[in-house]
C-alpha cells in the first residue's frame, strides 16, 4: 500500500511540469530509468548461504529542477529489485527495497552533446521481506545514502539518454535478523526537459504605404523634427538632429626639464618652461598633472629612485607656491632609472635622463563620429 501511494503522490507532482511547456527552455525535467541492482551481504560469501533467483530489475522514475547548466535537484521513487537467498539457521530471505531519493545532480558539458554527470543525496527506503516469520512478512524503513555517475548524450535540447551507475549505502533491517546491506545499480535513463529555445514565428504584417518626410541634411532625421539644421555628414546626431557630443578624457606631455648631476634643484633655465606649464594650467582649471621625476643610471638604483622622487616633487612645489596651482590639481611620482629617453652610457644619455615630464590630463568635448 505505501509503495502505491508514493508511486500515485510522486507521478501526480509531474503534471504540471508536463503542462508547462513553453516557447523557452524550462529549468524542469522528468524521466525513468531501468537497469539492474545487485545486494551486497546476501550472496556474496560462499559456503555461508544458500542463493535463490534473483529478481534484480530495477526502475524509477525522476522529476528534476535545474538550478543552471551545471546543477539541479531530483526527486524520484526508486524499486531497486529483489534479492533471494537462505541463511545459515535456515532463514529464508526474499529482500527488495523500494522508496523515494532525493538528491544533488551535477552536470559537466563535452563536445559534441556529451555530458558527464554525478549524484549525491538521500534514500527514504522500505525494506521488505516477502518470506514470512511465523506467518508474518516482516519490514523495515530507515534513510540511507547514494551517490552516482552517469555518461549522457542530448538528442536533442530536450530528449536525453544517460548511463548511470549508483551506490547505496547502510540498507538496514534490525527486524531481518540486523540484515545489514549495500546496493550497485546499473541502468540506462531516459529523460525529457520542457520547453523549447526556438523562438515562435511572427505572422508577418502588410504596412501602409506612408510617403517619407523629407530630409535636407541626411542626418536621419526628417526636418520637421530637425532642430539643427546642416549639421556635418560625419556627425553621429540625436532624436531631434544635432550633434551628439562626449567627454574625452586625453593627456598631453608638455616636455621635460633637466637637472643637474646628482641634484633635485630645478636650474633657472628650466623656470621659463616650468612657467608656460603653469600658464597652461590655469587656462585649463579643470586639468590635473603628474609630475614624473627620473635619473640617469649611474649609481644604486634605490639611490636613483629617491633622487627622481625629490625631483617630481621639487617642481610639484615650484607649481604650488610659485605659480599658485592648486595642490589637489598635482600629482609627483619618481620613477629612478626604468623609463630612459636615451639609451648608453654616453654624457649626453645620462644628461637627457636626467629629468622630469609633466603628464597633463583633462576632459575634452568633442563630436561623436559616424
């Protein structure tokens, strides 16, 4: 009767995935399996017991959720088949469990609609056995656990095929004489998911035939919405034809300022161009700058590193209390010896990488492009 039942409470949960088809690919699926299981602890010591036929077809059916692609969770009624055998003080056995799994379903997708798959999850078995004691059919139900593999191949988005091999552990009786057992399946099953990713065709509409507006500047926009007139062929324009503009962020190196020998004082040759940076500046209040201090590569490199670094912020201090640029519109940074401008050991290498480069950064506005 409780076998019945489980069977009739989990079909009925189906319908309305099977109702639910729809022009997308569902997240929900069912399917049914048969294979063969084999009991262990019943035959499986020779010259101990004494072995009947077995039944061990085995099927269930399944009704599944995916989370995504990769992950879902399954509900199914399980009849893992029959196991007949004789004990040693003569007890006959006819063992066969049936209940419902719940249970972790992974997917790994392969090439060519391949998949490999595997389980994890719970077991609610009854654990009947169909031989009497004393003129009763003794049972027992207790909660064990499986885990399983599986190999599928995808006919299509929604019909699938898959090998599956599974094992249930801790099938329990203490009513059975404490018949302890474990489980092996083996079985094909076949599975379908609702839904379709095919989109539904659209009946084609017949449109009026509409004399065109008129547009002088083929901006795309028909005059009587155009509310700039004439605007450049190579213009990218909005709803009402006129040029759409953006914000470009762009930087511009206004040169360099040499130093002296092992020195981070700025020469007074070198104020001239400090003073046209600081000029640019002010026309420009909405631009920053860094300040990029390097060294020639004579000596230690850490040495190098902090004389760039007094360098940067020797001419970020000239800028702040000579020229009034504000401090937050500057940046010094010193970079030693890894980014040269000239290349050997020569004087003249050495001079030219002795220096600093103001990178200025600021917003441009500027036409939007076709």
């Amino acid at each position: 009767m409780m076998k019945n039942t489980l069977k009739v409470v989990l079909l009925t949960s189906m319908l309305p995935f099977a109702a639910s088809a729809a022009e997308q690919l569902s997240p929900w699926y069912v399917g049914g399996g048969l294979g063969v299981n084999n009991y262990e602890q019943n035959c499986d010591q020779p010259g101990t017991q004494v072995c009947g036929e077995d039944s061990p077809y085995a099927w269930d059916v399944v009704g599944g959720y995916l989370f995504n692609e990769y992950i879902g969770l399954e509900l199914g009624y399980r009849d893992l088949g029959r196991a007949d055998w004789t004990g040693t003080d003569n007890t006959m056995y006819d063992v066969g469990a049936t209940g419902v799994s719940l249970g972790l379903v992974g997917f790994y997708p392969l090439a060519n609609k391949w998949s490999l798959s595997s389980e994890l999850g719970t077991y609610s078995y009854l654990l009947e056995n169909q031989q009497s004691f004393n003129g009763v059919n003794l049972s027992e139900s207790g909660i064990a656990l499986f885990a399983g593999v599986g190999v599928g191949y995808n006919f299509n988005e929604n019909l699938k095929l898959a090998a599956k091999y599974r094992r249930y552990e801790n099938l329990d009786a203490d009513v059975l004489n404490n018949l302890q057992m474990e489980s092996n399946y083996w079985g094909l099953e076949l599975s379908y998911r609702f839904g379709s990713t095919q989109a539904a065709p659209v009946a084609a509409v017949v449109a009026p035939v509409v004399v065109a507006d008129a547009d002088s500047d083929s901006d795309g926009v028909v005059d009587r919405l155009d509310k700039c007139p004439n605007t450049p062929s190579n213009h990218k324009v909005d709803a009402t034809g006129c040029t759409v503009y953006e914000f470009a962020t762009t930087k511009h190196d206004l040169g360099g300022i040499l130093f002296a020998n092992n020195s981070a004082v700025i020469n007074q040759a070198s104020f001239a161009d400090l003073e046209k940076l600081a000029d640019y500046m002010k026309k420009n209040p909405e631009h920053t700058v860094i300040v990029e201090g390097h060294a020639s590569n004579v000596g230690k490199d850490s040495y190098n590193m902090k004389l760039s670094d007094l360098r940067a912020s020797s001419v970020a201090n000239a800028l702040r209390t000579k020229y009034g640029i504000s401090a937050n519109r500057i940046k010094s940074v010193g970079y030693g010896v890894t980014k040269p401008v000239a290349q050997g050991n020569t004087a003249e290498a050495h001079r030219l990488n002795r220096r600093i480069e103001a990178i200025v950064t600021g917003t441009e506005k500027r036409a939007v492009l076709k």
